[in-house]
C-alpha cells in the first residue's frame, strides 16, 4: 500500500499536485527565516541586552551598550512575531551590525573621543527612521514613501536618543544620520 501511494503521490507520483510542492517550499522557507532569527537573536543577546529601564535623561550620558540596548528596546516595540514584520528584523540586526563595524573602526584609528563616539551612534542610529517608515508605507523605498534619512533624523529628536550628549556629539551625529543616504555631501 504504502508502495502505491508513494508512486501515485510521491515526489514524483502521477496524481502529485504542484502546489503542494510550493506550499511546502514556503513553509521550509519560513522555517528557516525563523531559525536564523532567533540565532541572529540569540546572539545579539548576548552582545547586547535589551533594555527595560534605560531611559536618557538631561545631564546623563549613557554608555554606547546602554544606547545599543535603548535602540533595541525602541525597535522592539515596532516587531511583533508575524512574517510581515521579518523586513524590521532585518533592520535590527543591519544598525547592530553597522554599530559593529563602526567600532572596529574607530577601534583602529585615532580619532577625538567626540569623533568617535559620534561615529558609533551615527552608525547605531542611521537607521532609526526605517521602523516608523516600514510601519507607516510598508516599504523601505524611500520614493515611495519618505526620505528615511530625514525621518530618522525626526526620530533621534523626538525619541530623545542623544539627549544626554555633549552639544558637538549630537551636532555631528544629527547631520551624519542626516546624510547617510545622499549620493554626495553639501561642502
């Protein structure tokens, strides 16, 4: 029985219907975005916590895993677990791995303190404004919705993210987050 049921519907069966086999694709393919999620989680876990009661106040510089944290904190609250929202995911781990590569840098050069600290939150940051841009348009094509740039740079103000830095820091990283998409910078 079992023989027969495998040639009549089997991989390669006579009366195998094709939309199973895509179906079947699909959820292997979901499956397996979820597995690389919580392993990407997993790990961002454990570079960087994520945040319950940072919250940056007048006067308080928080320390770069704090803002890593407070940035993680923020982007949680436009994921829910539905496959829609795998795009915001990808945004998480894109600015952590920005903010990464940034301090390997910055790690290997010999800038001012301010220069680099500007440096690491521009690259945390510069991405900010994805979150509400996804949510609101449902795509990351600025033409098609806003320029991401400027509304991350709204974002920074309104979430109150540099609140605690020194004048030239958020200066810097304001006009940074600003014009990390422009094809060649104003003089």
């Amino acid at each position: 029985i079992a023989l027969l049921l495998r040639v009549l519907y089997g991989p390669r069966g006579l009366f195998r219907d094709p939309k199973w086999d895509e179906e079947n694709q699909r959820i292997r393919s979901e499956e397996k975005l979820k597995r690389q999620w919580k392993e990407e989680r997993f790990q961002l876990d454990m570079h960087y916590p994520p945040a319950h009661d940072i919250s940056p106040a007048p006067g308080h510089r928080l320390s770069l895993e704090e803002h890593c944290s407070l940035f993680r904190h923020y982007a949680a609250s436009f994921i829910t677990a539905k496959e829609e929202d795998a795009p915001l995911r990808l945004k998480e781990v894109h600015s952590l791995r920005v903010f990464d590569h940034a301090k390997r840098i910055v790690q290997s050069e010999h800038f001012s303190e301010n220069i680099a600290r500007a440096g690491l939150l521009a690259a945390l940051y510069h991405d900010c404004g994805r979150f509400p841009q996804y949510r609101k348009y449902r795509t990351f094509a600025d033409a098609l919705s806003v320029n991401h740039a400027r509304l991350s740079l709204d974002t920074l103000k309104k979430e109150h993210f540099l609140i605690g830095e020194e004048k030239e820091v958020r200066s810097l990283v304001q006009t940074a987050v600003l014009l990390h998409n422009k094809s060649s910078l104003p003089a």
